[in-house]
C-alpha cells in the first residue's frame, strides 16, 4: 500500500513538471528559432511587464481596435472635409473602423485602420493591401483633440496611396519580415526571388517594441532560468548594466539618432551591444548639426549639451526607464537634474517671475522647452492654417527667452 502510495505521488508530481513545461517551445517567432516572444518573460519579469504594456515604446504601433485608436467616431467629431463636394468620414462598421471617401454624397470607398503608430501625442494609421501598406490620409492629434491630415498631407485632396515602407516598421515594431516572391507566370509581382523593402508579409508582424527588440533573442535564456529557477544572474542574455556607454547609446539611438544616414543593414538586425556604425554611415551632405528636428533626432539633440558633453556617464537611461513613461509633472526629470546641479544660481529677474518650488521642480520648461518639428507638419479641416507638432527639445541649455 505504502509503495502504491510512493508511485500515485511520482506520477502526479511528473504530471505536475510537464503541466509546467516552458510556454516557449510551443511557440515559433517570426523572427526565428531563437526568439522566445515577449510572453515568456511575463513569468519571472511580472513588474516590468505590467508598467512596459502602457508605453511609448509598447504602443509604438497596435492593433487598430477601438481599445487602442485615440480619435473620435461619435457624429459631428468624426469628419473631414476637403471641399464641398468631397470628405472623409471616420466610420465604426461591424466592430470594424474605416475612412470612408465620400463625393458629393456618395460613398466612394471604405479604407480600413488596420495598423495603428503611436499613442502618446498622435496617431497615424494605414492599410494593407496585397502586402503593400498604405498611410491613411487623417490622422488623430492630442494637441487639438481632434482629426487632421497626417504629417504633410494635402487638406484639399484626399490620397489613399502613399505607402509605408518597412523602414518605417523598423522604428514602430519588433518585426516585420519582406514578402519574397518567384517568378511565376501565374503571379502578379515577379521580384525574382529578391527581397523589396515595401512588399511585406503582414504575418510576421510583432507590434511594438518588445523586450526582445532590446535586449536580444531570449529563447536559451528563458529555458535556462526555466531549468534553473535558483539562478540569481541572468544567462544568456544582454543586461544593459554591463553595456558600456556607447553600446548603451547606440541601442536607443538605432531609432533616436535620425534618418539622415546611409544604410548599411537593416535596423531589424541589430542586437544589443552592437555598433550602430556597422549598420549606418555618415552622410555629410544631408547632415544638418544645427537643426535636428525634434521629432526624430534626440541624440543629436543631447550631443549638442554640455551636461552630456561634459558627463563620462550619461546616456539615455539616465532621465527615461524604457520600461515606462515618466509622469507628466516633471518632478521626476528635476529630481535628475538636481542631482548635478543642486548649486545652480538663478538671476533676480528669474527668481522674481518664477516661484522657488517652480525652479526646483520644473527644470525642463526652461531648459528643454517644446519646440516645432520641421518635419511634422498638419491642417484641420476647413482651415488653412498649417500647424506644427511640438516636442520638448533633447538640447538641454539656457534659451534666449528663459535665460536666467
């Protein structure tokens, strides 16, 4: 009875190790044999996963599911109108969501959000049509609360055609791999084999930026700590803690640094702790040092500063934790900036028009105000006006208007 007893146990405690075998080996990335997806890091990395979901970088692109758009469809808030006879209406359609081009009345066709980029200031979206993905004329603004043409768009004539290539993914996604197509008589685009950067394979989309994106394929690192739930430091995989100062750089700046470079590789091929000079080059005809937008160039920015120039540490990670979005208030970017400048003198006119618990907590009004990108600009409907998507500058310094 007793050893009846002994053998019930060993099966039920056998059938209890395979009921928790890694998630992982039942699943095959996209990206290949190595990866693990994001899913399997939830189980030992719980903390991080709940703040890295409402990201920036998590959000950098989405399902377009009416969770995640941030414009409105309700009558009255869901129209643009590019002249009397033609608009487009932002429509919700068997739990679907749509432009709709209409002329003198008439529906003309009906677009669908499929992809969603961005979630914090805009939103811009497209459509995927036969592997090729096409931006959406109108996209959604924070700033104005409402919609407006997508970045540089015509206000007067509607363009469902402007595609999206997969360098654009590249900084709005974890991956996204190009359609490969052969020559066949029965084919429609015959590349001879080769790859075409704006003919993808939506299948092997993975939105956002994922922890694998920045720290590199986790597959052996999972089944290890897995195996070995006892192990204290991290096998096999990149800790951003034992990158140096460059490598740790060249990680955000694969997607903050730019797109006035020659490339070399695609972005999609970089690994943590990798030079980004292996995959982009200088190019010093369209480099432009004293006027880096906003929008895409904050290294650029921060390298013109002296608090970096002067710093043997500073880096990126030094003011944002990638793993989620800093406060709005401010208070958490002072606190960092006090920390080196706790003996910063202000002048009487400065003390006189700005209260003292202002300085102390609110260093990047000053010191990093917003400023308008060059390269994003947008109209409303039935406005002429052109507005300007304003970013809090990455140059830290003291401004002609603030100077103190």
């Amino acid at each position: 009875m007793k050893k009846a007893y002994i053998l019930f146990i060993i099966f039920v405690w056998g059938v209890f190790l395979t009921s928790c075998k890694n998630e992982s080996d039942d699943y095959t990335d996209p990206r290949g044999t190595d990866y693990a997806g994001s899913e399997s890091c939830i189980q030992c990395h719980q903390k991080q996963h709940e703040t890295a979901i409402h990201s920036s970088h998590y959000k950098a692109s989405l399902p377009a599911t009416k969770e995640n758009i941030l414009g409105h469809f309700e009558n009255g808030k869901n129209i643009f109108v590019y002249d009397k006879n033609t608009k487009v209406v932002m429509e919700e359609r068997n739990d679907s969501l749509y432009q709709v081009l209409y002329k003198n009345g008439k529906e003309i066709k009906a677009y669908p959000f499929d992809v969603l980029f961005g979630a914090k200031h805009a939103q811009t979206s497209g459509y995927w049509k036969n592997h090729y993905f096409y931006e959406l004329p109108v996209s959604y603004y924070k700033s104005i609360n409402n919609w407006a043409t997508s970045p540089n768009y015509s206000a007067t004539k509607p363009d469902f055609n402007r595609k999206i290539l997969k360098e654009c993914f590249a900084c709005h996604s974890s991956n996204i791999a190009s359609k490969y197509v052969t020559t066949s008589s029965s084919e429609t685009y015959t590349f001879m084999g080769m790859e075409v950067d704006d003919f993808m394979s939506k299948n092997t989309l993975i939105y956002g930026i994922d922890c694998e994106r920045c720290h590199g394929p986790a597959k052996t690192h999972v089944q290890t700590h897995l195996k070995f739930p006892d192990l204290k430091k991290a096998q096999n995989m990149v800790s951003f803690r034992n990158l140096n100062r460059q490598q740790r750089i060249d990680a955000c700046a694969l997607c903050h640094s730019g797109n006035d470079k020659s490339k070399l590789k695609s972005r999609f091929q970089f690994k943590p702790g990798e030079s980004l000079s292996d995959y982009f080059q200088e190019n010093p005809r369209s480099k432009d040092t004293l006027n880096y937008d906003v929008h895409g160039n904050q290294l650029g920015l921060l390298s013109q500063s002296k608090c970096f120039q002067k710093s043997q540490t500073m880096d990126c990670i030094t003011c944002h934790n990638p793993h989620q979005d800093t406060p709005q208030n401010h208070i958490t970017y002072s606190k960092i900036c006090m920390s080196c400048h706790q003996s910063t003198k202000h002048t009487a006119i400065t003390l006189k028009t700005i209260s003292k618990s202002g300085l102390a907590n609110n260093c990047v009004e000053c010191h990093m105000p917003k400023q308008d990108s060059k390269a994003i600009r947008f109209q409303q409907s039935n406005n002429p006006a052109i507005n300007s998507y304003s970013l809090r500058t990455h140059k830290i310094a003291v401004y002609p208007a603030t100077k103190n």
